[in-house]
C-alpha cells in the first residue's frame, strides 16, 4: 500500500508531465491488470503503471527513477512463462504497449525496423505482404510482443530450421536505466566491431535497458509447406526418431513432439477432436518441412515418412489443405494454455544436445514417480527443447511447496548432465533464478552479476530477475 511518502508518489507529477496524465494509472482495477503475467499463478501489483509512448518519454523516467531509487519493471504483453514481468518489488510497471508501430519495411536490404510494441504476428503479417518472413513464432504469437521476444530470445517451432530471435536481431535502440539513449550496432549482416552489445542485450529479460527500436533482418517467405502428424507407440522412440530424421539429412521446419495426455487435452480445451489417438499411443510428433518446390518437399516427407516406419509409429496423419494444418497447429500452440486450465502447474523448459532426448524424457518420468508427480511434456523435440509441465494433481500443497522443488532440481542435475540447460526460450525470470547455481558456478554468476551493476549500477531495472541483485 502506497503511504503519502512512497517515493513513487511523490513522483506521480512529474510522471504525469512526461506522458501526460491520460497514461499515468494508480486505479487498483489497472494495477491488478498488470500484477500477473502467464507464470502460474502469481500476483504482485506495481504502485503505478506508465505507459508511454517514446523513448525520450523512457528515458525521463529513467532519470527520475534511478535518481530516487523506485524499482521499474518493463512489461511488454506479459505472455512471459518465468515471471520477467512480474513487478515483484512494486514501483513503476512500464508498459511498453503504446509503443506499436512498425516504422520501416526496407525491401532493398530484407529488413524490418519496429517499435517493441508490435504484436509478433502483425509483424510477421506485415512483411508477409511484402513476400517476406520473419521466421520465430512463439505459441503466443497471436499475443506476445516483439520486445518481449527480445527479452526472452524466444525461440517456438521453426527454431529448428530458421533459428531464435537472437538469430534475426540486427540492431536495437535502448534506453539505458541512467536515461542515455544508445543504438547496440549497426544495421548490418556482418558486424566485428567491438563486444555485441545487441547480443548481450537480446535475452536479458528487460534487466540492462529497455529496447524502445528493433531491427530485424527477414528471409524471402517460402512459398509451399506441408505437414504431418506421426504417433508412436513408444515416447522414447518418438524422441529417437527426432534425431535419426536429422541425421538423415533432412531439415524440418518443425519438429514438434506431444505426449498423448498434451493432446488429448487440448482437444477437449479447443474442443476439436480432429485427431482419432489409438489406444496403444502415447505420443506424436508433428513434422513439417517447407521451400519452394514441392516436388522436393513431397519427396522429403517420404523419405520421413519411411524412416519414422522404423521407429514403430502408427498411421500418419499427413495435412490435406490449409484448414487442416491450421488446426493441426493451433492444437500444437494451444497445449500450454490446456494444460494451465486444467491444473495449477509448473512449467520447466529444459533443453538437452538433440540426441539426448530420449533420456531426458525417461529421466523426467523416472523423476516423478519418485517424487509422485505427474508431468505432461510437450515441446520443440528438433531443438532438443522439452517443456515439462508438471502438474499438482492430488499433491498436497506442502509437497507442492516442498519436496517438489527437490525434484525439479533433480530434474534439472539431470539436463546439466546430458549436457543441456535450464531454460531454452522461457528464460529465468523470478521463478527459475534459484536453479541458476545448478548451471552456473559463483566465478560464471559473479561475472554476468558484474554486466548488471555496469548498466544499472542502481539496481533498479528489472531487479531480482535471473539473480538476486548484489
Ligand atoms: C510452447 C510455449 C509454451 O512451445 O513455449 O507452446
Ligand atoms: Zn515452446
């Protein structure tokens, strides 16, 4: 609760002369909208939500803010899954949302300049008109923002072939928590000038500047794609068959891996059962390849089709038309919201060397017998990229609270050792950074904890997310 001496308060004023008093909100109704994101349940209510609209608008409040100290948490759409948005420490939530415009489509050089406002797939449907593609495409694409991809260096099912958003970041305007407003690089495909700046910036989950310009590169749109969804009677030979088909020479442009109870929930959440799953099937994946010629891509989905065989799958679902594999995937996006609906749950994202999935995968379960959880896992089976949705069920809240979290850490001992990590695309956030020491030794920390103080020497940035600030 704010006292008439809360240093926010006191700035309310000065705010409203920045971006106007229309966009300075105290009303609890507003606060609570932006007290949660997509990570489980949790709730925390900033002291006032700003939303402005340009960088130099930031940048005012930035000075303000670091000078008295007042703790900022940038937000975006809050689709996040690890609690980047969360305003843990209360303070300014600084919504990013008036910040929509795409600025410049630039068709000579195959790039896109945009305000990080921008809803991912308005972007994407944007230079699609113009024949181009902007290949990361994260579940929420329908709803996240292309700043909050940039946080997260989200990746989604066309990683495999085309790569994360790190991969597709040129250059970006950010306004640094001291108020100065700097660009990290140069609109360039090549660049050895220096430490990247843009790099470091990408996936640092709104920790070191807000980025108020981002430029993109994009890729011609590919102009043919089809679609298959194979069941297995065996998750593990689903997972074994993910790295023969590589091996094989092909290149996806997904490859995504379902077990049964992922799909058959969100069949009921969408109320769709265009999938009939026979009673001796435990998992799918479903494969898409794309290019330009369909000769080729037809030949691709044989030669997948007849290695899959060898990995005892059951009938594949191959896509007719465009209206099947629209469904097809809206059922693969829609997995994580089934799953939130029908438990509380959390969410693990852990990624392992390609190959290593099938263990991985048989780990979790053997994990969570012995813990007496269950798990639905789903994911970017291509990237060796697992989410583990592990669900409450009948466990009591102490074990929820407790014994639990043993688990999730034996989880994750288990993808260090497979040589993988603890988070592909959700990033750490609040709710992952206590698991960091398990990946990163104190020299590791100490050095990324160093990065933060030489940016926001305050602290006062996105603060307490991946680490606890010193
Ligand atoms: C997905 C999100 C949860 O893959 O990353 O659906
Ligand atoms: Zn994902």
């Amino acid at each position: 609760m704010l006292t008439v001496d809360s240093p926010v308060l006191r700035q309310l004023d000065a705010f409203r002369g920045i971006v106007g008093a229309d966009w300075v909100f105290v009303d609890p109704e507003v606060l609570d909208a932006y007290a949660s994101d997509e990570t489980e349940d949790l709730h925390f209510l900033p002291d006032v939500v700003l939303k402005p609209r340009t960088a130099a608008e930031i940048s005012a409040i930035l000075r303000i803010c670091n000078r008295e100290r007042i703790p900022v948490t940038p937000r975006g759409a809050g689709t996040g899954l690890s609690g980047g948005a969360l305003p843990h420490l209360g303070g300014v939530l600084l919504s990013l949302e008036r910040m929509n415009s795409i600025t410049e489509i630039d068709e000579r050089n195959l790039q896109v300049t945009t305000e990080p406002g921008v809803i991912t797939e308005v972007l994407q449907n944007a230079v699609r008109e113009k024949g181009l593609f902007y290949p990361p495409d994260p579940s929420s694409r329908g709803s996240c923002m292309i700043g909050g991809n940039i946080a997260e260096n989200s990746g989604g099912p066309k990683a495999v072939k085309y790569g994360v958003v790190k991969d597709y970041v040129l250059n970006l305007e950010v306004v640094l928590p001291s108020g100065d407003i700097i660009w990290t690089g140069a609109n360039v495909l090549k660049n050895a000038t220096g430490y990247n700046l843009t790099q470091l910036v990408v996936g640092s989950e709104g920790t070191l500047g807000i980025v108020t310009k981002i430029v993109l590169r994009l890729l011609p749109h590919p102009q043919h794609d089809l679609l298959m969804l194979v069941p297995f009677r065996s998750a593990e030979n689903a997972c074994a068959a993910v790295s023969a088909i590589f091996r094989a020479g092909y290149t996806p442009s997904a490859m995504e891996f379902m077990e049964r109870d992922a799909l058959e929930w969100v069949m009921r959440f969408v109320d769709n059962s265009i999938v009939a799953i026979g009673d001796d099937i435990v998992a799918h994946l479903l494969i898409e390849v794309d290019g330009n010629d369909v000769d080729v891509l037809l030949k691709d989905m044989e030669g997948i089709a007849a290695l899959v065989a060898g990995f005892d799958c059951g009938d594949i679902l191959f896509a007719d038309d465009a209206q099947q594999k629209a469904e097809l995937w809206k059922l693969r996006r829609r997995v994580g919201e089934a799953v939130k609906s029908n438990s509380i749950y959390k969410e693990e994202d852990t990624v392992v060397p390609r190959a290593e999935l099938p263990r991985l995968l048989a780990g979790v379960k053997s994990i969570g017998n012995k813990y007496g959880f269950h798990s639905v896992c789903y994911g970017h089976a291509g990237d060796g990229n697992l989410h583990v949705n592990i669900i409450k069920g009948d466990l009591s809240d102490e074990q929820w609270n407790g014994s639990l979290k043993d688990g999730i850490r034996e989880i994750f001992a288990l993808v260090k050792d497979l040589g993988g990590t603890i988070s592909g695309e959700h990033g750490i956030g609040l709710v992952q950074k206590e698991y960091m020491p398990i990946v990163f030794d104190e020299v590791q920390l100490s050095l990324m904890r160093g990065i933060k103080k030489l940016f926001d020497p305050n602290g006062i940035l996105n603060a307490g997310k991946i680490f606890e600030n010193d």
